[in-house]
C-alpha cells in the first residue's frame, strides 16, 4: 500500500515536471514558477533536491540531462522532439500521464488481496477518464489517430478496447459525447446508476468523471467492523476528494496561465 501512495503521488511530480519545463519554454520567471510548484508532494517521495534542481535548469537540454536516469526520460524526449517539430506541448503531456497510469497499473499487482479489490477498480477507473481524456483532446485538437493511439493504456472498466477504438476514429466532438453516453448507458454495471446521473454537455469529461467516483464509492459501502477494507477505503476516499480539488480548482488556473502564454508565444 504504501509503494502504491508512492506511485500515486508521482502524479504531483509529473504536474511539477510540466509546470518547469512549459514555464522554461515561455521563458516565465523561476519565482512565478516556483510558487506553482507542489513541494509537499516531493517531500512525501523524497525527491525535493531534484525538483530544485529541475527548477535551476535554464535550459530544455538541461532538463533532458537531469532526466537521464528517471523514468522520465524517454516521455520526456518524446515530447520535446515532438515540441520542436509541431510546436505543440500536447504529446510532452500525453506521454508523461501516460507513464503514471502505466506505474499505477503496475502496482495492482503488488498488493494484497483486500487491497487489490478496490484499488485495482480505482486504477481501472482513473484509467479509463484517461483514455477517454486523451481521446477526447485529440479529436478537438485534431491530432493524428496513429499517434493517439500510443498515448492510451490497457486497462478498461466499462469500456473495452474495440469501444475505445471505435471512439478513436470518431472526428466530431458531438460525436464523441453522444457515443460515449450511448456506450455508459448499455454497460450492465453502469447503466442503473449513470440514468441518474446528469451529464454537462459542455464539460463532458468532468461530468462523466464525476459519474465514475460517484460509482466507486457506491461499489464499495464498507462496513465499519471491516477494519482492513474501512481503512483502505478512507485512505482512497482521501486521495479521491483531495485530488478533485487539486484538479478541478487548483490546476485549471495554473495551466490557463501558462498555456496562455505559451500561445501567445507560439504565434510571436
């Protein structure tokens, strides 16, 4: 459990990791950057000297370098080449998430029976938004289909591989809402519950993601006297609320300043 927490937390890491490197990209102020950097988090994993040390790089070459013997490395080069071709941060974004589902799913195996039961269903959950995420961007952004597909990651809950697939080659965002309405609205798990639930159009991915915690946390009423499920399931319940606010509330006005900028950048 607890190398878990530690895998779930590179989430933070990895946020910290875009805000440098997007920060460097637009030449922002170490200062300003600093302030939007997570250092609690590195603390919980131990990794404060190198979060310093990625906010003293004063160059993408130099980050690289640092990179060279993390698991970073590879999402990280990827993204910058794809950067300096397309002038798109996209890709850089897409690979690194794609690394912390990858590490989270690995961890599944790692755990011990009560454990597995529901953190491999939050694993699976938080997964599947991914996908549904990267695929969602990529037909709003118009990426290539042939690159979209390299970002996503095995791991279903309601939605199996040929659904996601179908959703992939869909080139219309309407589309896309209403065919995974559709798919929610058929899956014999999901169905009771999501009638229920209101979808917001206009926030499609939050929306459905609400649906997905609201449907863990009625997938497992634990009963107090279970100590080892009440406790997993508090630990979770934690993870779940806090991280909606980091993401929801916290994070959105962080990366709309900075992709502002790097926008207008982009168009200089």
């Amino acid at each position: 459990m607890r190398s878990f927490l530690k895998k779930y937390l590179m989430q933070f890491e990895i946020q910290n990791l875009k805000t440098i490197i997007i920060s460097l990209i637009i030449g922002r102020n170490k200062v300003e950057t600093r302030k939007d950097i997570n250092f609690l988090a590195e603390e919980y994993l131990d990794n404060t000297e190198f979060i310093e040390d990625a906010l003293k790089a004063t160059s993408l070459e130099e980050i690289q370098l640092l990179m060279k013997k993390t698991p970073y490395r590879i999402p990280i080069r990827e993204g910058l080449l794809y950067l300096k071709e397309k002038k798109e941060v996209f890709v850089l974004e897409a690979f690194l998430d794609q690394l912390y589902y990858k590490q989270l799913q690995s961890q599944t195996q790692n755990l011990t029976k009560k454990e597995k039961i529901m953190i491999s269903l939050f694993v699976r959950y938080k997964t599947e938004i991914y996908n549904l995420n990267v695929i969602y961007r990529g037909i709003r952004n118009n990426i290539e289909r042939s690159l979209l597909r390299q970002f996503l990651v095995h791991n279903y809950l309601f939605l199996d591989e040929g659904r996601i697939e179908y959703l992939l080659n869909l080139t219309n965002p309407d589309d896309f809402v209403l065919t995974i309405v559709a798919f929610l609205k058929e899956a014999k798990d999901a169905k009771p519950l999501f009638l229920q639930h209101k979808i917001n159009q206009d926030q499609i991915i939050r929306s459905i993601e609400e649906f997905y915690i609201t449907y863990y946390f009625k997938k497992f009423k634990i009963e107090i006297g279970d100590i080892p499920y009440y406790t997993i399931s508090k630990i979770l319940e934690v993870l779940i609320k806090k991280e909606k606010e980091i993401r929801f509330e916290i994070l959105p006005n962080i990366i709309r300043i900075i992709h502002k900028k790097f926008k207008v950048l982009e168009k200089l």
